[in-house]
C-alpha cells in the first residue's frame, strides 16, 4: 500500500520530470508522484518551470488536491505556501489557496459548452396557427390577412429621387425664365418696328400738308389777277 499523505500535509519531496505546465515529485515512501502547477511554484509569474526548479531538486510543497480522475490518482502539489528554507507553512489557514481556487471557478473555460436557443413561449396561436404567441397577441386582420410591415426606403433611391426632383424644378425655372425673356424681346422688337413705320407715313402725312398748303395759295394768286 502506498502511503499517501494527507491532504495539506507537508513534505520534502524530489524533482522527478520538469514539463512546460510543471513539475513532478517523488513522494516518500510512495510509488505514486505529485504535480505540481507552475502557478503554484511561486506567488509570482512563471512562465517555464524549468526556470524554477532542476531534475533531482528537494523542494518543501503542500499537498493541496487528492482525487481520483478516470481511474487514476492525482494529487497536486504547491510550493508557494510553503518556506523553502525551513519547510514551514506560510499559509496555515488555507486562505491563499481558497483565493486561487475561487479565480479558477471566475475564469474557467465555457467556450466549448453549447448554447441552444428556445421560443419563450412554447404555444401555437388558435387564431394564426402560428408558434410563440397566444391569440390575444396575434397581430392578424379580423379578415384573416396579416399586418404587412412597410419596407423601409433605401437611401441611396430617396437621394437620387430628390435630386432628379430638384433639377427638373431647375429645368423648369431655367425654361420659364427664357420664355419671359423671348417675350419681352418680341415685344421690344414690334415696339421698334412700329415706330419705324410710322416715320414714313408721317413723311407722307407732311408731304400732303405742304403740297396742299401750295395749292391754296396758288388758288387764292389766281383769283386776285381775275378779280
């Protein structure tokens, strides 16, 4: 039978393998090995344990953790509340301990666990025949037609309708305005044309007076040599 300790029983022990993760040791008058972690060789960081400690090292550890997983016994060891100097016990009360083990629960891995989704109401609708809501909250018309959600405006559409909307008012101000000028010009052209009608008619109209003027005298010569 092997004599395992006791759990936070402590002991020397002898380095028998150095990992990346830790360290093995050799318990005393036992056949069986105890690991211990890298986050428990010392209180602070490490990140190689070979940094720490060397095949065939005697180190103080603290047996922490004694259970039996898929068949096999693992115990887990700590170096950090424990002296190495004088083997004593720098965390009598195990709070050191409580603390590390809390921050595991805190910070342990649920990534792999799947999350499965569910309707929150587990109910088909009497009046739809719809699933995940009860006839007082069916949004059907009493016709029996669903309320049709309005599809929202794309904004790139509503721009270029705004914009194809501003230049035809711009075309049509533009054409009104040369409209009114075109009229106007037309009407300042008759008012010329006119005017330069009437100047030789009023020529005519003078030339008619002044020879009508000369016949009168001639008239009036004539009959003062009769009379």
């Amino acid at each position: 039978m092997d004599n395992v300790p006791e759990l936070y029983e402590i002991f020397k022990g002898e380095v028998a393998n150095v990992t990346d993760y830790g360290a093995f040791i050799k318990i005393p008058g036992c056949t069986k090995q105890g690991l211990v972690h890298r986050t428990h060789m010392s209180s602070s960081h490490v990140d190689r344990p070979s940094e720490v400690v060397d095949v065939g090292e005697k180190v103080w550890v603290k047996v922490i953790g004694n259970e039996v997983k898929d068949g096999k016994q693992k115990i887990s060891l700590s170096m950090k509340v424990v002296n190495q100097g004088t083997g004593n016990d720098i965390d009598p009360n195990n709070v050191v301990l409580e603390q590390d083990a809390r921050k595991k629960r805190e910070f342990k891995d649920y990534s792999k666990q799947k999350i499965t989704l569910e309707a929150v109401l587990n109910t088909v609708c009497k009046k739809c025949g719809c699933k995940g809501h009860f006839a007082n909250d069916c949004f059907m018309q009493p016709g029996g037609t669903k309320y049709s959600l309005v599809p929202e405006e794309d904004e790139d559409k509503t721009k270029s309708e705004k914009t194809a909307k501003k230049k035809k008012k711009e075309k049509k101000r533009k054409k009104h305005s040369r409209d009114r000028e075109t009229s106007s010009q037309s009407e300042s052209s008759s008012t010329s044309s006119s005017d330069s009608d009437s100047e030789p008619a009023k020529k005519k109209k003078r030339h008619a007076e002044k020879t009508k003027k000369s016949s009168k005298k001639k008239k009036h010569k004539k009959h003062k040599q009769r009379s």
